[in-house]
C-alpha cells in the first residue's frame, strides 16, 4: 500500500466534485467515483476542488 501525505484532487466538473464529495448522492454512480469514494475514506488529509476551466 502505498502511503501519501496528502491528496488532492482538482476537476473542472462541478457534477463530478459534488458526487466525489457527497457520499450520500442518489442515483446511479460511475465505478470511478465510487473508487475514489473508497480512496478518500481511508486517508486522513484530502481535498477535493472545483477549478474553473479556462477558456481561450
């Protein structure tokens, strides 16, 4: 297993941040998210962001 200090995860997805962050989500969830659901239940200093997604 591998040990990290922190996480953090950064996405321009609104829809994904809330559903990563809000375990108790209805509806039907991508194997993805609730992988990473499982990962951030078992270590002690994360941080989930919303960035805004730059347009040029």
């Amino acid at each position: 297993k591998q040990i990290y200090d922190e996480v953090t995860i950064q996405s321009d997805n609104l829809g994904i941040v809330i559903s990563i962050s809000d375990s108790k989500t209805e509806g039907p969830k991508s194997t993805l998210i609730r992988r990473i659901q499982q990962i951030l239940a078992n270590e002690e200093k994360w941080s989930l962001r919303y960035v805004h997604r730059i347009c040029s």
